[in-house]
DNA sequence: TAGATTGTTAATCGATTAACAATC
DNA sequence: TAGATTGTTAATCGATTAACAATC
C-alpha cells in the first residue's frame, strides 16, 4: 500500500476545476476529449493537464485521449466526492445563513447537521429545517454527533477562540470565513476563504487597469 | 512617469495579508517591525517581504527596519484603499443578502449602490437600505449611475449572460460568485470565489489526513 | 500499418530563498 | 563608530512547458 509522490498544493487547487469541466462535457454528451481539446477549453497547457493527471495515474489512452466518463469518476474518487462529511456552521448571520441555504453543498457530499450562534435573537430559529442551537451545546454536540467541519462564519473577534474550542472537540477541518489567519496545530486542515482579500485584489487591480497598466 | 516592473499576482495576492498584520500591529500600538519579525508573525520568510515590499519601492531604513504607520500606508495607496468603488449585487438571494450586509467592504471603500433579482418576491424588498430593483432596470441604473464592480450572486446557469450584459453596460470589474470560469473581453476584470472550489478541496485534505498523508 | 495522443523525461521559466554590500 | 537591517543581486527550488519515445 501506498504510493508516494507528493502532491503539491497547485496541483490539487485545480482538481475541483477539471472535475466541473469533466461534468460540463458529460452533460453535452461528449464521450472522449484528448488534452489538447480539454487545454482549448480551460485555457490552460495540454502539457499541464496531462502532468497534472499523471499525478494520480495514467487515466487515457494513448492515440484516443481520455475518456469523460471514467475521468471524471476517477476525480471524484480523488477529491472524495464518494464520501459524506458532516459540517457545522458557527455564526447564524448572514453569511451562515447562506451557507447553509446553499443546496450545491449536499450534493458534493457536505452535509450541514448543526447550525450555532450566541445570538438570543438567532438561538431556536430554524434555518433550511435546521434548529439553531446555542454555543453552549456545542461540545455535548460533537460528543454525540460526529462532525468532520467547521464553517467558521462568527465575528473576526471571535473566531480565534471558537477556532480552537473546536479544535479541543476533536474537528479536524476548519473552512474560515473570517480575515484571520488561523494558526492551530498540525492535526486540523484549514481552509480560507478571505472574501475581503478577494475584493481587495480586485480593487487593485482595478485601480491598475484603469490607470492603463495590465495585471498579469 | 512610469515605473515599469511588472508584478506578479503571487505578489499582488500577499497585499491584503501585509495590510491586515500592519492594521494589527497598529493596533497593538507597535511602531516600528523588521522584517525579521514580521517574518515570525506571517510564517513567512523575512527575505519574501523585502522582495514584496520592494517591488513597489523602498519602504524601510537600513538599521531600523519598517515604520508600521508608514508602511501601512503605502500599502494602503497601492491597494487603492483610499478609492471608493461603486458596487451593485446583481442576485438578491442568500448570498447576495449577506453581501450587501457585511459592513467592512464599505469600510474599505466599496459600497454597495444597488441591489438587483428578477424573483417578484424580492423586488422592492428593502436590504440594508438598499432597495432591490428589477434587473430590467439595471441599463438605466448604470447610465446614471456611475458603477465599478457588479458582484454576481446569481444561479450558475444565469451568471455567463448577467455576465456579459454588465460587461456591455460597461461595468469595470466583476466579483464572480458562481463556480462557472467567466470568460470575457480584456477591458473587464474578473475575481472568483469559487465557495464550492475551496470546500473541495478541504475535502481532499481531510480525506488525505484522515488516510495518513500529509498535504504539503 | 499509419496516425494520434498519451505518459514521462528534459528544458525553461518564474518565484522563493540566501547572501551580502550599502547605509542608516 | 559599531550594530542592525535594509535593498538588491545571485543561487536555489519548484512549477510549467516542451519534446518525444511508447503505445493504443
């Protein structure tokens, strides 16, 4: 068992995008595709599709290309789009509250079993058929529910101390919603989403542009 | 005028997290930081934030280091901090709800000027003051407005058109929510987010450490 | 078989890190 | 002045691209 290589962060940052182009081509019907047609689509190197690919294994056929079907279910398998993994949201705002309205998320295998805040306001309120319970439920929570996630949508102020009281509860994945950069120890994987990093980049970039420089 | 020096994205991506750990140090009341300490607070190496930082001019003194205020606000001018940017929400659904709510983005000079759906249900709904009209306002609200950046909310299979109606209209800069890979003309700038891009991979990662491997 | 296209090795490019002379 | 730390050049590392032999 095992084989070694490991898999730079580059590499797997563009899985989720091959696995929406494989289903995009399963929809129109498309039954095989070679890299050089799939680079034209995503507007990256066929070079780099098929380095990316063999990472994981040889998934084509030499003189044929790949096959949509079996690639797309041999990404699945790698992202583990077979798997189920019970998440919790912290903070009922509004971006909890999208979060957990947001239907994709079942449907790639994240299912949303608890939904918490402080708030009076928000505590007994029910969103998307789920009851919002209070922080101090937490812990018997995930004593006796087995929770994978935590989405992390409390106030930037909070989230350092919620971060690791979630961490103690034994959850090993974080998806933090807040500006903070999260520092936890090596047995919880931290996702960052940093809405507002995005929106600076773009302002940046905008600025550029506008004053006639091109960004990349 | 003109310097030239074309910076990279890896560069420009890193921006907001210097301006964040700067915001903090100000606020710690902390004057002045070496790069050697900054270093140690980013987890990054001190030799990556005098290339950054010298990208855009030289920012520090030998012997001394950084002026905390001082650089704060270079960085501030490059990201375009002091700008205002005029932005509309085109879908008015949870995500758009929590958009238009989320008070930092006008503290860092993006506001929020018009919010637009197509669902009877939500137009003439009133969100954080803001009234949401019907999208087939949207020409003459951008004639007479002036607008910068359209945030998309809307359903994946409606993004690609809103997409190239607000590029027509003449809208600068799209904040793209939707997992769909917009492809557009040069004169627009387009940021993803991608949500289900990000969980994905957190998937993978916990899949992974759950296994035993370790991710990068 | 001839043509196509992969898997994989080698070359290139770019980004990160190290080193150190300049200088506060 | 001596010590500290930058700005900047050079070395290293990793990721992307090119090339081509293997093979369907």
């Amino acid at each position: 068992m095992a084989e070694e290589k490991k898999i730079s962060m580059a590499v797997i940052r563009r899985l989720p995008r091959y696995f929406r182009y494989l289903s995009d081509l399963m929809k129109l019907d498309i039954k095989r595709i070679s890299s050089k047609e799939l680079s034209e689509r995503m507007q990256i190197t066929a070079s780099q599709i098929r380095q990316d690919l063999n990472c994981f294994g040889g998934f084509g056929q030499q003189g044929y290309g790949y096959n949509v079907e079996y690639l797309y279910d041999e990404i699945s398998k790698i992202l583990g789009t077979d798997r189920r993994f019970s998440c919790i949201i912290v903070g009922a705002g509004n971006m909890g509250n999208a979060l957990a309205n947001y239907e994709n998320f079942s449907k790639r295998g994240f299912d949303i079993v608890g939904i918490f805040d402080v708030s009076p306001d928000k505590v007994g309120t029910v969103i998307n058929n789920i009851k919002v319970l209070h922080m101090d439920m937490l812990p018997e929570f995930v004593k006796t529910h087995h929770v994978d996630i935590a989405m992390l949508t409390v106030p930037n102020s909070k989230v350092n101390e919620v971060a690791i009281q979630v961490t103690e509860l034994g959850i090993k994945g974080i998806w933090n919603f807040s500006p903070t950069d999260l520092r936890l120890g090596d047995d919880v994987i931290v996702e960052n989403v940093h809405l507002s990093d995005s929106l600076m980049v773009l302002g940046y970039r905008l600025k550029e542009s506008m004053e006639g420089r091109k960004t990349s």
